[in-house]
C-alpha cells in the first residue's frame, strides 16, 4: 500500500519586505497548511510535478522558506520527488532548485538510463516500492521533443508517471502533447502546468492536474483561482486500486470579479464606474477594463490609485486590469520587420505623430529617446505579482518621464 500528496505549479516566491503583498502571504499561509497536513495524514511521500518556483533564481528568502519545509518533511521520513517545470530552470538556465537536489532535500526523478536519453530510469521509493518516472518540463512545449526520443514501450510495476505540460485531448488545444506520448502502464499520472483542476481516463492511463496550489501565476489564474479552479493537491491511495481524494480546504481567501466595458465611453466615464464600485469587505476584488475608449487614453486610468481608492472602502485587495484597453487611433497596427530592432523602430515611425501630439514631453520626443525609455523598461519582474510587477513599473515611469499633472 501506498499514500501519497500529488501537488504541482507552487509557484513559491516571496517579497523580502516586512508589508509583504497579502496575495504572498496568502501563497504561504497555503503551503504552510500543505505541509502540515502532510505531517499529520500518514502520507508515505510527497510527488510535485513542476513549477517549485515562481522564478529559475528565486530570493534567498523564497530558498530558506521552502528549504525548512522540506526539511520538516525529511525529518518525519517523508521524500519529496520532484521533475523540474517550465519556471524552475531549463537547459540554458538550470535554476536554483539544482541546490536541493545536490544536498538531498528533494529527489529529482527526472533519469534515463542512457546517454542518448530514449530509456527512462525510474525512482524507487524505498518504503512502499512504488517506482516513479518522470519528464522536465520546458518553457513554449520544447519538452515534446524528449517524448519522441523516447524508445520504451511500457513503464515496469507499480509505477507513477510525472510530467508537466498539458494534454491536448483535455484541454482541446493544440499547443499541448497528444496523450499518445506518455509511456503506457502507469497506475497513475501526475501532471503540472495546467493550473486548473482536471482528471481524465484516455487510452487507458489515469491522469490528474490538481491545479496551481494558491495563486499560480499572473492575472488569469487569479481569476481561474476565484472561479474556483486549482488551490489544492490530490491525496492518492494505491493498494488493490487507486483511490483520489481532492483536497482543498485550505482555499486562504474569496474574492469576485467586476468586468467593465470601455466602449464608447471617455476615459474619465471608465474612472468614475471603477469608482463607484462598492467592494464587498475582506474579499479580494479584480476589475476587468477591457474596450475601445472614444476619447482619452488608457494611461489616464491610473490603476495604482485607483486600487488604493477601492482597498480604502473596505476590499481585502484589489487588482485592475487594464490589459486590453486600447483606444481607436491604436486598434489596428500593422508592421512587419525582420529583426526585433527593425520592428521597433516600424511601430514608432508609424505611430510617433500620434504619441507625439499627446503625453510625451517636448524633450523625450524622436525615435531614438522612445527606443532609450523601452530599453529602461526591460527590467526583471523578480517575485512580485505580474499586474502589481506592471502596475508599479508604470507608476515609476510616469513619475519619471511625465511632468506633474501628466
């Protein structure tokens, strides 16, 4: 027999500040939960399959924080086996999450039993004998292509397969691997990277994605969170079948959604309805703004006050998206170039009356100060939520290149 925690997309980063953002908090109070219901619940090991971190080089705090954890675990004679995800490193960066491994904090289960890598090696758990085999996953899907090297036929035993990308016959997109690539005659399949909660039989192979832990990563899985998707693992129980039990009592907040529609609305008439909204107390609010403004820019939607405004009248924390507001001069821009360069400087000429003739001061106009300001920009996001990394980015900037009352 067989108990064991199938967790995966973590995402565990940490804001080394003592007013950390209370979405971090929220990430930690979660594990923290995690682990302890580990320790208490008679779980022989613990499989996570992917995305351990947020970032390939996480905060020496982010590293200390997860290394006691594991440590708690070790010290219980609980083994975390683990396969690398998309955000944990890749071959041209391998990550920080190498130093575990090296001191035996975690196992990697990634192995093959030759060079040229097309024969799996498993790992053996030494208490219940279950074996367990995985992939890394890779950044845009180029782990595909360790699948289709792959020169073995069926798993051996009582065995787990982990890998971390998605399934094109569950997720109904093509941009994933085809259920066909994973090795037939696991008992159970571990995925990753899929931060909603979903479980299928296809062709015979039993596989399972619990879901990001807490936030996940960026605004989609916010809002994927809030709809109720991922925020917890699955506690899986092999002896004569295999038994799945979902776990996600430890959900740490609510929180709901505003959708708000800027089309042919000025952009002061967009601030005033973000305004009016009444936030429901101690939940999290996200606001969509989304549409085509018939006047004004979306830089006037200053969503860093406006987030202050809203959090003031009683929300737990707010978040506005202003992603896809756009106004009519900037609906339709059609450019091509061969390089990265060639493009930028396309969008610039062919936008730059437009730019010109509305907020950029006399000083900063021309080509070669627009292309100055965007090489500024190009600064590590670090472990800060993705719209607060931006929304704090546009602040700096305003304040910087803009004149008061711009």
């Amino acid at each position: 027999m067989a108990k064991f925690v199938h967790m995966a997309d973590i995402h565990l980063r940490m804001i080394e500040k003592k007013d950390q953002d209370i979405l971090i908090k929220f990430l930690v109070e979660t594990f923290d939960k995690t682990i302890d219901y580990i320790l208490n619940n008679n779980i022989d090991f613990v499989v996570i399959a992917g995305d351990i971190f947020d970032s390939p080089i996480p905060t020496t705090q982010t590293k200390i924080y997860f290394a006691k954890n594991m440590l708690r675990l070790q010290e219980k004679g609980i083994p975390v086996y683990y396969i690398r995800g998309s955000h944990d490193g890749s071959k041209v960066i391998p990550g920080d999450i190498k130093l575990f491994e090296t001191f035996r904090v975690i196992t990697h289960i990634c192995q093959y039993e030759d060079e040229s890598h097309t024969i799996l090696k498993p790992v053996t758990d030494p208490k219940t004998g279950i074996k367990l085999y995985g992939i890394d996953g890779e950044s845009a899907g180029m782990d595909i292509e360790k699948y289709n090297k792959l020169k073995m036929d069926k798993l051996e035993g009582n065995s787990i397969f982990v890998f971390h990308n998605g399934i094109n016959q569950m997720e109904k997109l093509q941009q994933y691997m085809d259920v066909s690539l994973l090795p037939s005659g696991a008992l159970y399949y571990a995925g990753g990277h899929i931060h909603k909660t979903m479980k299928q039989s296809i062709e015979g192979k039993n596989i399972y994605f619990p879901g990001a832990l807490c936030l996940g990563y960026g605004w989609d899985d916010l809002e994927s969170y809030i709809h109720g998707h991922g925020g917890g693992f699955y506690v899986v129980t092999i002896n004569n079948n295999v038994e799945v039990e979902y776990i996600n009592k430890f959900r740490p907040f609510e929180g709901y959604i505003v959708d708000i529609s800027a089309d042919n609305k000025t952009s002061e008439e967009v601030i005033k309805e973000i305004k009016n909204i009444e936030p429901e107390n101690n939940k999290v609010l996200l606001v969509k703004v989304s549409g085509v403004l018939s006047s004004g820019k979306k830089i006037d939607v200053n969503t860093v006050e406006l987030q202050k405004m809203l959090k003031s009248k009683g929300a737990l924390h707010v978040l506005i998206n202003i992603k896809n507001l756009t106004t009519k001069e900037y609906t339709n821009i059609n450019v091509t170039g061969s390089s990265k360069e060639e493009i930028e400087n396309n969008v610039i000429n062919e936008n730059r009356e437009k730019i010109e003739d509305s907020w950029i001061p006399e000083e900063l106009k021309g080509i070669n100060n627009f292309k100055s300001i965007l090489a500024e920009l190009e600064v590590e996001k670090g472990d800060q939520i993705e719209s607060q990394f931006i929304d704090e980015l546009v602040s700096n900037y305003k304040g910087k290149y803009l004149k008061e009352g711009q």
